[in-house]
C-alpha cells in the first residue's frame, strides 16, 4: 500500500455539506447579534447546515461578551477570543483552525457584507472551484479608502496573473482544503485568492452588494496601505520563490556582481595599457562596492537555500488534488 493511502479522507461534499462561517471582529458589539440572525435565516433557506465562529481579536468593548452570549444560546454558534489583539490574518487562522465545515466562507462583522449573498459563493463550488472571492463593484466607502485600493488591487492582479479586481474584500468562500493550506500572518490574509491560485486552486469571483457602515468605526488607515505594500512583496517571494529563494537574490545580486567586475576589468586594462593610475578613481571604488555588494546577495540566497531544504516539508511543496489505488 502506498503511504498515501493511509492518508485518505472521504471526498469533502463542496455542494452540500456543512458551511463554517469563520467572523473575526473587534470592537463590533453593535452588530454581532444581527448578523447571527441574518446567516441563520439565509441559511435555513438554503438547508444546509452550518456553524458560526466569531473570533474576538482583542475587543475592549462589550463584544466578546455578546459573542459568548450567543454560543451559549446557540448549539451552532462558538466564540473565540483572543488574549491581545493579533491582527485580522491571526483570527482567521484561528477561525480555519476550529471549523468543521466542507465549505469555510469569511465575513466582516461589521454588516457591509450582505449574508444574501451566500447563496450566489455557494453555487460556484458547483462548477469546479475552490476559492470564490467577492469583489465589492460598488462600493459605499469613503474616496480615500477606495482610490488606494484600487490601485493595490490593480497593481495585485498584474503581479499574480489573477483576475480579481477585489483581492482585498473580506467576504469569501473557501473549501476546506484550500482554507487549510494557507499559513496567513501579517497582512497575508489580504492576498489569499493569490496565494491559492499560485498553489493551483481554481479560484474565481463574485460582484456582491457592499453596504455602507452603520456602526462602530473602520479599522482602515494609511500604514495598513503601506503594510499591504510590504507584505506585497513578501507574496510575490513566497508564490514564486519559497522553493528557490537563490533565484531571488541572483535576480539582484547577479547583475550587481557583473556591472562591477566590468568596471574593475576596464580599469585593470587602463592600468596594464599604462593609461594612468586607477587607485583613485572613483569607478574602482564603485565597482568594488558593486561586486562585494552582488557577492553579499548571492551569499544570502545560498543560506536561503540551506535553510529551507531543512523547513519546507514534502507537504508544503504541493496539493495533490486526487489519489486513486
């Protein structure tokens, strides 16, 4: 027997089988209990079963207690909370980590996602895909929180190859092989239709209605934009260079090495023609910082490389999507 086998699982039920609604909030006291009602009541339409986790990531409001107040009410509902507030990507880990379901779609808490959509993420596992990310076409947000992220999420999609015009919006549908294949900390959470798609999960996207805020403040400010930009870079090395990460630091470190040692070379070569001394000029001294420099990058990327030989597992270098004996 191969040693996959004794790894099998049924084949998770994407069409009708239980949804996790994984809801990390902080300070939403205001909304918690309506949005509750609101999955309860779109869900007994639909008929299928589901869970509610709300993850509390630090509320100093009266939040967390109406969150535990609701899972004590309710069989289907459970509340986490955290000690500190750890950031949304935490909760959601959290969230990915305590769900039962064959289908794990994430809300905010706030009620600008609209429970009526879920009908419309849960037909999409129908046709194949994995990962359904909504995209707010109309958005009820102030000009400065909606013109910088229209550039990110251009900017996203050109750098990933995706089709999403919304990578950012918090409503989306995972199935649950996807929700766990993802390993999210800083700002990662943002990015995850990029992620999956470059670890080869059908991803796609849905125009959902977004509504404006009627409670509580947005958590949005200027250094998430510029975490986002950070963290850009760190998903474009993760998705294209985790398993070689030389070839990141060649791409840089390389050219570097080589516009140096031409600068040397050329001035050896005006040393030995006896053209004048070179040990003052400054091209040597740039050539030699230009060298030492590529030399230092490429040494980062070989450490790299030992390093991940020892961290990356088998299981983290791929999905396998069917085994058949």
């Amino acid at each position: 027997m191969s040693a996959l086998a004794g790894e099998k699982t049924a084949k998770p039920d994407l069409a009708t089988g239980m949804v996790s609604f994984v809801i990390p909030f902080l300070n939403e006291e205001k909304t918690l209990s309506d949005l509750q009602e609101r999955i309860d009541a779109t869900m007994g339409d639909i008929g299928r079963p589901h869970e509610i986790i709300f993850v509390d990531d630090g509320s100093t409001d009266n939040g967390s207690a109406i969150a535990e107040d609701l899972a004590r009410t309710h069989s289907h509902v459970r509340s986490l909370r955290f000690t500190r507030n750890f950031g949304k990507a935490a909760a959601l880990s959290a969230g990915f980590q305590a769900a039962n379901g064959d289908v794990i779609i994430t809300m905010d808490a706030d009620l600008q996602d609209d429970p009526a959509e879920i009908p419309r993420f849960l037909e999409q596992f129908e046709h194949g895909y994995e990962v359904v990310s909504g995209w707010k076409k109309k958005r009820n947000d102030p000009l400065g929180k909606t013109l910088p992220s229209k550039v990110f999420n251009r900017l996203t999609s050109w750098l990933f190859d995706i089709d999403i015009h919304d990578i950012n919006c918090g409503f989306k549908a995972y199935s649950r092989r996807a929700a766990k294949h993802l390993n999210l900390y800083g700002e990662l959470h943002r990015f995850t239709p990029a992620l999956l798609h470059a670890a080869g999960f059908k991803v796609t996207e849905i125009d959902v209605q977004h509504h404006a805020r009627e409670h509580g403040v947005s958590k949005y400010g200027a250094s998430r934009m510029v975490k986002g930009f950070l963290d850009l870079i760190t998903v474009k090395m993760v998705t294209r260079y985790s398993a070689r990460p030389l070839h990141f630091f060649a791409l840089l470190g390389a050219p570097l090495f080589l516009l140096g040692g031409a600068f040397v070379t050329y001035l050896t070569i005006l040393w030995f023609l006896g053209l004048g001394p070179i040990g003052t000029r400054p091209l040597l001294q740039i050539g030699i910082l230009l060298i030492v420099t590529g030399t230092q990058l490429i040494g980062v990327g070989l450490v790299a490389e030992l390093v991940q030989t020892t961290r990356l597992s088998e299981r983290e270098k791929y999905v396998i999507d069917q085994v058949i004996d």
